[in-house]
C-alpha cells in the first residue's frame, strides 16, 4: 500500500542517530518532513541530507521539523551525521516497519539484479497528521528547497 496526499501518516515509533525515540505522536500538532532515502553515506543520500541540513534553519523558521528516514541502524545513521555535520535527525527503521507502511520499501532492480530497497520519497505531513505533499521518486539537486517552499506554504496562516 502506499499512502496518497490526504491519507494519514502511519504510526511510528524509530530510534533517532543519538538513540532517542521519535513517534507521530510526539509530533502531533506541528507539521513535518519525512525523506526517504535508501542508505547513509552514498552519493545521493549524503546530497539530499547535506541539503535538508542546510536548510535546516529556513525549515525551523517555518515551524517544520525534518527527518530522513532509511532501513540502516542507529550506529550507522550516528556515524553519517558526525561525518557531514547533519543537521536533520535521521531516523533508523531497520525493521521497515514505517518504509513499509509508506510503501517506500519496494522491488528495484539494478543490472538485472532484483532486490529490495527504499524508493526514494518525500512526505510533508501537515499539523493534523495527514499527508499535505508527496514527491515520489525524487531527484535530489533542487529537491530540499523544493520541500522547503511547499512547508512554508503550509505552515501559512490561512
């Protein structure tokens, strides 16, 4: 199943990269990203977390909070942080448990070779928990800055 603009945000409860739960129902009540990306310190996702870094700032300022999202336990994701100086709180869901329920976590296929992995996806979830926004297999270059006006709009007063 994956989930559609307007549907709720599945439950979750992950441990962060300091090894701190973070759950939907923590952030009930304020809207936030979840980026999905298939694993830390590759080319793309290193791209796409130094970006949601850097905007880290802009996305507070709008009352957003960020937080990538892949299959790679908490050492790792503690490890990837400390070496590209991340901002974002990357969340490890080596159960798949959420990349599932999202329907991130899907057959790829590189070379002939199937396997499974995550579809790289962004959510914007809004202050109510449904989903406002959703960028299906993304391309980085651009993408944060892309997310992060959709967030602002949002995060508008009406």
């Amino acid at each position: 199943m994956t989930i559609s603009v307007g549907d709720p945000c599945p439950d979750f409860s992950l441990p962060d990269d300091r090894g701190e739960t973070v759950s939907l129902g923590q952030l009930r009540g304020t809207p936030f990203v979840l980026y999905f990306y298939p694993k830390d310190d590759t080319s793309g996702c290193t791209r796409e977390a130094v970006d949601f870094s850097g905007l880290a700032g802009a996305f507070e300022a709008a009352g957003v909070r960020v937080f990538g999202v892949s299959p790679d336990p908490v050492k790792m994701h503690a490890k990837f942080r400390d070496k590209h100086d991340l901002s974002v709180r990357l969340l490890s869901d080596e159960e798949k448990a959420l990349l599932s329920a999202v329907g991130v976590w899907v057959e790829k296929s590189m070379y002939g070779r199937k396997y499974m992995g995550v579809e790289r996806t962004t959510a914007l979830v809004d202050a109510g928990g449904s989903v406002a926004r959703l960028w299906p297999k993304v391309k980085v270059p651009g993408h944060a800055e892309e997310v992060l006006e959709a967030a602002r709009q949002l995060a508008k007063p009406a």
